[in-house]
C-alpha cells in the first residue's frame, strides 16, 4: 500500500466525520452514520469503501448491502502479533482541560522516547523510518 495515498484518504472532511463518528458509536451502517454527518447514505457507503481499502475500518459484520455496519479497523499486525505494517488508533472521550493535559504529556513521553533522537549512529538492525502523529483537540475546533 502506497502511504502517501493512505494518508490522502484521511484528508477529505467527510471521512474524518465518519471516522469520528464510528469511534463514537462503535458500529454504524452508513445510513446511520449519513444522518449523523449530514451526507447521503450513498455517498457515506463511498466514503466508508474507500477507508475501508486503506484499512482504516472494517465490516463489523451481520448485515448485507447497505444495512452492512461497519468499524474502525483493528491495529494493522503480522500474525505474530507485531506492528509490522503499522497501526490506527482513533477515539473520543468526554475530558476536562486537566485529563487532556495529562493525556498530552504521556503521549510525549512516548513519542519521544522513540524519535527524533535516534540519529543514523542510533538506528536498530530492522528498523524502518516511521511517521508518529498524534493530536488530540476539543470536537470543533478542527
């Protein structure tokens, strides 16, 4: 899978609204998730696929054509368990200004421990270069 174009579909507005969405509800038809984000439930079936060919989500299972709901797709792992291919987290919570700052802080921690410094002299045998994003802001503001 070509990374750039799997970032290029998390680009568009209305998939960003599925996706939260989806992370809200868990599991949703995309009939249910159009009168959610005020698109057509077509046009949210579209949408759904194309994120779906990224593997940013998955059927949940149980329904047939456009009663199929569907979720946010599980880590991209190898059978072994390990993140080879990479993974996605995305949900919401309801947070004070407090829990955000703590939340904030302890992704940090860990985005730092593992990046920027590890120059060339500090790589490990079998690494790869790997994009690490995380943001987390209040509902409207993006």
């Amino acid at each position: 899978m070509n990374d750039l174009l799997a970032l290029r579909a998390l680009t568009h507005p209305a998939r960003q609204s599925l996706l939260r969405a989806l992370a809200a509800a868990g599991s949703a038809t995309a009939t249910e998730l159009a009168g959610q984000i005020g698109e057509s439930p077509a046009n949210c079936s579209w949408h759904l696929r194309q994120l779906a060919r990224y593997g940013f989500v998955t059927e949940a299972g149980g329904g047939t054509g456009r009663q199929r709901p569907w979720r946010i797709a599980d880590p991209l792992v190898a059978p072994d368990n390990k993140a080879t291919v990479g993974f996605a987290v995305q949900t919401v919570a309801w947070l004070t200004p407090d829990e955000l700052t703590d939340i904030s802080i302890e992704v940090n921690k860990i985005l730092h421990r593992y990046g920027g410094s590890r120059g060339a002299g500090h790589r490990r045998p079998g690494s790869r270069l790997v994009h690490l994003v995380a943001w987390g802001v209040p509902a409207g503001s993006v």
